[in-house]
C-alpha cells in the first residue's frame, strides 16, 4: 500500500506542479484506497481504483460518469469538482495505478439513522435537483444496468441462503428467513413494472453524503451512475438516514418528500414501491453473518428487516398527516 500511495503522490505532484504536505487515508469503502491531501496549493481529495474490483474494461463508464459530475459541478450541484490530466479524469500513475483527483468538500458524514428534518428536506431537494439535471444531461436510455430478478431466481437463492443458516444453526437469520420467504410467497415482481427508469446515483446512503448543518454539502461518489429505477435514489437516502434501531423517523422521511417534490412529482404510494422495490433488490443479502462482514452491509439488513417485518404497514406508517 506504501508502495502505492507513494505512486500516487509522486504523479499528482508531476502532473499538477504540487507538493504533497500531508495526507490522511480514509478508511470507507471497500479495496479502493482513498486520501484527503494537503498540497501546496488546494487541499484534495484522491481514489486509488483496485484492479480486481475495477477491472480495466470498466474504466470507460467510469470515465463517462467523471464527465457527468463535472458537469454537474458546472451547474452548481454539490458534488466535488473532479480534475482532469490530458483531458482525462482518470489518471494514470507512473506505475499504472488508476486514480482520480477531486476538490476536498467540506461537511461531515451522518451517523445512520439519525438525519433530522431539515436535513432530510436539505437532501430530498439535492436528489430531485440531481434526478432533473441527469434527465437533461444525459440521453435517454431503457437499456437497464439491474433488473429485478424474478420470483423464482429469489426462492432459488432463498433456499441456499436457509440451507446455509440451517447449518450454521443461526435462529436468528432462520427468523428473518421465514419472514422473507413469506413476503416472496406473497408477491410478485411485477407490482414493479411502473418504476420509472433513468440515469440514477445508485449508491446515496450516509457515506456518500456530506453536510454542513442542516444543508447538504456534498453528494460524493458517483462510481454507480448507471441506468437503474430511479426509485432506488429515493428508498436508500430515506432508509439511511432516517431509521435507527428498527424504528423510522417518519417525519423526516416525509421532509425528504417534500423536498425532492420542489424538482421531481413523488407521491406516498411511489415511495412505498420505492422501499419495496429496494427489499427485493437486497433480500439476497440477508445471510448468516460471516466474520468480517462490512458496517454497512450489517446496516442494509438492518434496513431491509425493517421494511420486511413493515411490509403491510408501509401505508399506515408513511401516511401524510
């Protein structure tokens, strides 16, 4: 890692005529190695990409969601300002390592769970800012990056992620288990087919968000941007911020409403599909816990229990006062 982050800084400060000061890692995320930067000019922040979990042929949509952002930047969203080299955003070090280089935003990262209102209001106006901008930005496109898999794929790996926790003698994840299988009995996926598709973030939970206050500061990482439901960008902003210890702070929920309506239409019965539809998409992810697993996995299954042992109530729950 010494290795590479020597790497790293000896280009940044080749290429862009700086002197590296000081650095600071940032342990998020996962394999990718990441800095903030003190420089002789402007304080930064880097992205090391790892070639196993980005392999080479997936630097061109990369590159295109660079361009994207900075884009974005240009209208005066609150995303970090990528910088290029060569009319490049992804970088090449001397030794092949790819990376990037943004502005350093300032804000701080939410605790899950515990956004408040004004702050969810803050948030649900910068995505629906966002949902409109991408609209206008980039061509239309049916052509999905996900789709929902079907109902017999969801049992088929059901069975697997049961077996396994038979094994295991895991009552716990057994429980959760029966209750999922319930929900898939139940259901089909094409309560989903009117989700609207669209160019989407895909990844907006707490890390990715930055605040100053009460205002959003930053949307960071725009890795995913993808063609996706863009209902995804409304479920895991709201599961994120707004439900801690299996309990969802409504009223905050409802301000993120409010504030996406000021650019894009969202109604309640949207929002329940939205969480519904981002279940299905992480049912699969509810396993026995293995050592190691991530923070923020263990915080999806979290979200996705809630929405599963709520599932009927989502209307009684979510319901406008």
């Amino acid at each position: 890692m010494d290795f590479i982050k020597q790497d790293i800084f000896n280009s940044i400060e080749k290429y862009f005529e700086l002197t590296v000061t000081a650095d600071r890692q940032i342990k998020l995320g996962y394999k990718n190695l990441k800095w903030e930067i003190n420089t002789s000019g402007e304080n930064l922040f880097v992205k090391q990409y790892h070639k196993e979990r980005y392999p080479e042929h997936l630097m061109t949509g990369l590159e295109a969601s660079l361009h994207t952002q900075a884009k974005l930047w240009e209208l005066h969203h609150p995303v970090p300002r990528p910088y290029s080299f060569k009319g490049q955003f992804i970088i090449r070090s001397t030794g092949d390592e790819r990376f990037i280089v943004t502005e350093k935003c300032s804000g701080e990262n939410l605790v899950p769970g515990t956004a408040n209102e004004a702050q969810m209001y803050s948030l649900g106006r910068a995505v629906g800012r966002l949902h409109a901008a991408l609209d206008m930005l980039l061509p239309a496109s049916n052509d999905l990056h996900w789709n929902i898999r079907s109902k017999e794929s969801m049992i088929e790996d059901w069975k697997k992620r049961w077996k396994e926790a038979e094994r295991a003698g895991c009552e716990e994840t057994l429980t959760h288990l029966q209750e999922q299988f319930s929900i898939l009995e139940q259901n089909e996926p094409d309560q989903f087919a009117t989700c609207e598709v669209g160019w989407s973030h895909w990844d907006l939970f707490v890390d990715n968000i930055l605040f100053e206050g009460n205002e959003v500061s930053a949307i960071l990482d725009f890795d995913r941007l993808n063609v996706v439901y863009k209902d995804f960008d409304i479920a895991r902003p709201i599961l994120s911020g707004c439900m801690s210890n299996q309990l969802l702070d409504v009223k905050s929920a409802l301000a993120f409403v409010n504030g996406f309506r000021e650019y894009q239409p969202l109604t309640i019965d949207r929002l329940i599909r939205a969480l519904k539809l981002n279940w299905w998409r992480e049912a699969e992810w509810l396993s026995v816990p293995k050592p190691g697993r991530s923070t923020v996995l263990t915080r999806f299954n979290e979200e996705n229990r809630w929405i599963a042992s709520n599932w009927h109530r989502l209307d009684e729950i979510l319901t406008e006062k």
